[in-house]
C-alpha cells in the first residue's frame, strides 16, 4: 500500500511537469514570427535546442536521435545564413526555419517523454497525435534545407537514418492496430 501511494505521487508530479511543459510548447510560432527579429529567431532557436541537448533522467539513449537532429541542423543552419548573409529576405526564412525546426524537435522531446511515463493504453496514439505536425514540420525544413546546401548538408545522414527507424516504427504500430482490431472483433 505505502509503496502504491508513492508511485501516484510520483505521477502527479510528472503530469503536473509535463502539464507546465505543455503550456509553453503550445506556443503559436507563426503569429509570433511576425514581430521577431532574424536575431530573435536564433535566440529562439538556440533555447529550443538547449531544451533538446537537456538531460532527461532515465531517458538518456532514448532521446539521442533528437539531439542528432538539432546538431547536425544547426550546422546547416549556420552554413546557410553564410551563404545567405548577403540577402536579408533569405536570412530571415532560414532563421523562421531554424526557429520552427527546433520547436518541433523540442516537441517530439516532450512528447516521447510523456510517452514514457503515460501508463494508458492509448498513450502511442496519443503521441502520434501530439508529434503529427512536428514531423511534418521537421521533414519539410530539412527538405527545404538539404535543397539549399546539397551534398554539403550534415542533417540529411541524421534524417535519412530516422527515416528508416520511422518506417520500422510504424509497421509495428500498424501490426498493432491490427491486433487490437482482431482481438475487438473477438
């Protein structure tokens, strides 16, 4: 019993932190984008990724690819506004990129550790839910991106390997639904 109890107080404190986390993700970057300076944008950017290189207590190995993400982006990012630092309409969507980019991953990062400490059985639905735009939002960046740098893009090896785990991932999410449907049938 005592046991027991520390456990629910343990996941009130989680819901309680990933509630207040949840606040802040849901920010609306577009109308925000608007009144921010290319400056303000990498500033924004660069939290976003700090958020995403945190620790996560248990979580370590879990996360890695995020972090990948990030790195290796930023490095791209860093080579475009070179490139473009003679084109300020340029420079200002690599930094609206960069900035959105980043808060996906921030938002992928949130999701998967919610996702491990939610003990219901819709939580993988429910992250795919959450995480939906953000990878639409990742994938259409980096694409933007490695059009721009070519074989110079440090972020296509990171996205080309997550896009095979992807794959693998969600055949075991479609076998998945599958079962469940078997066994509602039964």
């Amino acid at each position: 019993m005592y046991i027991s109890t520390w456990i629910i107080v343990a996941m009130i404190i989680a819901g309680i932190y990933f509630y207040s986390r949840s606040k802040k993700n849901g920010l609306n970057l577009r109308a925000e984008n608007e009144s921010l300076t290319v400056e303000e944008m990498w500033k924004r950017a660069s939290e976003n990724m700090a958020e995403v290189l945190s620790k996560s207590p248990n979580l370590e190995n879990y996360l890695q690819d995020e972090r990948d993400m990030v790195k290796a982006m930023e490095r791209d990012m860093m080579r475009l506004r070179e490139r473009f630092k003679h084109d300020p309409k340029k420079q200002l969507e690599i930094a609206q990129d960069w900035m959105a980019y980043s808060h996906a991953v921030e938002r992928v990062k949130f999701s998967r550790e919610w996702l491990d400490v939610d003990m219901k059985s819709t939580a993988y639905d429910s992250h795919e839910e959450r995480t939906k735009e953000a990878y639409v939002t990742i994938q259409e960046v980096a694409k933007r991106v490695e059009e721009m740098l070519g074989q110079d893009s440090s972020s296509k090896f990171v996205h080309d390997k997550l896009k095979r785990k992807a794959q693998a991932v969600e055949e075991v999410f479609a076998e998945r639904r599958e079962k469940e449907k078997k066994d509602k049938q039964k």
